[in-house]
C-alpha cells in the first residue's frame, strides 16, 4: 500500500539568501529555474491542498469505522461470553484470525505501489526487524513470543473486565492505555518530558477511580475496572515494546507482527486451550451449542479494527485514527441504548469519568510542539493585527491632516467670490 508523500517545496527564500554570498545572484538564479521549470512547482503545491483534503476525508471515514467496528466488536463479545463463559478460548479464537493482516497488507501493496514486489520478497522486508540472519520459523516464533504473549493477556484481561462493567465502561478505561503509553515511553524509551501529557495521565488515573467507584466500594465495578486497567496497561507496553523493536510505526511490520502473533497463538497457545479445558477452569460446549454466529462475527469486527488501526495510517493521519478509538465510547454507549433499550447504567459520575478520560485522551495526542507552534501562531496573529490597526491609523491621520490642508484654501476661494 501507498504511503501518501507530502508535496516538497525546496527551502525557503530566506534559507538560500543566508547561505549565498550574493543575495541577488541567488534569487536571480532561482527565478531562472522557476522559468525553466515551467509550472511544475506551482502544480505540485496546488495539489497539496488537495492531498490534505483526501487525506482528512479519509480519517474520518476511517475514524468513523475504527468506533463502529469496535463498538460492534465489544458488544458481541458481551454476547459471546453471556452463552459461552471460556475468555481465552475466545482470545484465542480471534488471535488466530490476525494470520490474515500480512495478506492483506500484500493485497494493497499489490494495488498501490509502484514497484511491485514478491510475496516472500515483501515479507522478508517487512519483518526484518525480527530477524538478523535468515528467516525460519523458529526465529519468527521467537521474535514473536513476547508480543503474542501481551496480546493474549491483554485480550484476556479485557474479556474477564467485561465480563463484570458494561461496554462502554470497559471501552472508557481502555482509552487510558494512551496515558500508559506516555508513562512507559518516558521511562523506558526516554521521551521529552511535557507537563501537558502528565497532566492528561493525572487526568486518566481520575477517571479511573471515579469508574471504579461508580457504584459503591461493595460492587463487582472495582474488580472490572482494576481488569480493565490491567488490560489497558498490557496493551501499552505491547506498543512500546513494538516502537523499541520497529521504532517509528510503518504498516508492513505491523502486519508481520500481527500475523507471527496469530501463527504463535496457533501453534503454541491452543494447549493453553486444551490445558484450561481439562482442568475444568474453562468448559466448552458441544459444537452444535458453540455460538459460532457471534464469535465470528466478534473476530472478524475485531480483525477490520485491527486492520483499520493498523494499515489506516498509509491513506491519512494517525492523530485522526486514535479519535476514532475514543469515538467507540459514545458509540458503545449507543449500541448498548438501542439493543437493551435501558439507561439504567449511566449515570452522572460515569457520564463524568468518560468525559474525564477523554480530555485526557485529547491532551495526550498533542504534539511535542504543540505550544512552541500556538505561540509562535498567537504571535503572528497579533502582530499581523498590531499592523493593520497602526496602517489605518495612519491613513486616517493622512486624511485627517489632508482635509486640515484643504480648508483654508476653500475658504479663501469663497472670500474672493
């Protein structure tokens, strides 16, 4: 798949006078090229507009998706565990289908690119950072093991916390795992220290006791909220271990490591299946009483925002798809409305907490320099308008000492009629 390139417009006029000796030469220079070029730079910075534009249209179409295709994922999970109560069963029944995210990430490699490559070709390139020498199986169940293991705990501690809170509770405190994010990647990756994401996390942590204590000290919402932290937590340092192994995120590795996961889970997590069913700490049904409608449907909703989360980057904006994670907390809330037809769950405190977190949320997808930028535009602003008002001041004074000007050379001309 495509990445979308920005238009690239040289540096500015300013940068080659600083750095030529002859100011004039320079800018003579540069007019000769812009005259031999033609119209080709015009064209490419027209198109820039029209490249944001495709580019914010597609974040909130996929935004849009990523909160329904969650939403609808965490409702039929609800379902899924309400006729079948086996959580790892059920985590590992949907990690299987993560086998899929390297084909299609193929498939829109195959439509996009411009150069295109071999199936084994893009796969060795795409997964390099598992590997040193050659590629085998061993090596990508080893580069694999860790990351497949905090995706089934977090999966696991997920179901078990909705098992006990509703969706969009349990939606809510999954969106702190940004915060643990921030927290984990300042410690351990060294991040630049901003007071805005503290902020946000204090902000996050409040949330997540006044969602803890929602409904009394003596509730099952402590116990669901503390797994859903737990699985929040996991998820985050899922992601930071993957920006320490990967660095910046791409989607081909993305989907490498998506698919190792499921071929590890496949391989290596079905007697842990197998394990908890003999010891009875797990039951499965007979086949014919499994509820295959729903767990499939949970599964394949949650690969399509596995899918959406992951390749979405390479059509629009990051930022735009993490807005579409917070989204699946009102459009959790009104799945849960129009199937149960009950607002018995919400509440004050919960409507609070929910809005809490996502302020934080918000905070913690600001850039690094986000206030250098706001100061630095405030400060334009002020100065475009301190000029405007001194330029009609000024004609006003003009004016003013004009017309003083002309008056006494009217009079006069009236004296003498």
């Amino acid at each position: 798949m495509s990445l979308l390139k920005p238009c690239d417009n040289g540096r500015s006029r300013l940068e080659q006078l600083s750095d030529s000796p002859d100011g004039e030469s320079s800018v003579k220079d540069e007019e000769d090229e812009d005259s031999e070029a033609g119209g080709g730079a015009r064209d490419c910075c027209s198109r820039c507009p029209l490249r944001a534009m495709r580019r914010l249209t597609w974040g909130v179409v996929l935004g849009g998706c990523v909160a329904l295709s969650w939403a609808g994922a965490t409702h039929s999970a609800k379902q899924t565990l309400a006729a079948l109560h086996a959580p790892y069963f059920i985590t590992w029944f949907c990690s299987v289908w993560n086998l899929l995210l390297f084909p299609i990430y193929y498939l829109g490699h195959l439509l996009g690119a411009e150069q295109r490559q071999w199936p084994s070709a893009c796969f060795r390139q795409c997964s390099s950072f598992l590997w040193d020498g050659g590629v085998s199986v061993r090596v990508l169940l080893k580069g694999a093991a860790p990351f497949s293991v905090l995706w089934s705990l977090s999966g696991y501690l997920y179901l078990l916390a909705l098992h006990r809170i509703s969706t969009s509770d349990t939606s809510a405190v999954l969106c702190c795992s940004q915060a643990f994010i921030f927290l984990l990647s300042w410690i351990g990756l060294k991040d630049r220290f901003m007071g805005v994401r503290i902020v946000a996390a204090i902000l996050s942590i409040t949330g997540i006791v006044m969602m803890a204590y929602a409904d009394g000290f003596h509730s099952d919402s402590i116990t669901g909220v503390a797994l859903g932290v737990g699985s929040a937590s996991t998820s985050a340092l899922y992601k930071v271990l993957f920006r320490k192994r990967v660095g910046d995120f791409r989607p081909g590795p993305a989907s490498v490591l998506l698919s190792c996961v499921g071929l590890f889970s496949c391989v290596l997590h079905s007697w842990v299946c197998v394990l908890l069913y003999l010891t009875h700490v797990e039951y499965w049904p007979q086949s014919q009483a499994m509820p295959w409608r729903t767990l499939c449907i949970m599964a394949s909703l949650l690969m399509a925002f596995n899918v959406l989360v992951n390749l979405g980057v390479a059509l629009t904006y990051s930022c735009l798809i993490s807005l579409g994670v917070l989204l699946s907390i009102p459009a959790s809330t009104a799945l849960d409305i129009l199937v149960t037809s009950s607002v018995t769950q919400l509440s004050k405190v919960r409507i609070a907490a929910a809005g809490i977190i996502a302020a934080g949320y918000v905070m913690l997808l600001l850039p690094e320099n986000w206030d250098e930028n706001t100061l630095r535009w405030c400060g334009k602003l002020w100065h475009v308008g301190w000029r405007e008002e001194s330029v009609i001041v000024d004609e006003l004074t003009v004016d003013s000492a004009g017309a003083s000007r002309m008056k006494p050379k009217t009079a006069g001309i009236v004296a003498l009629s």
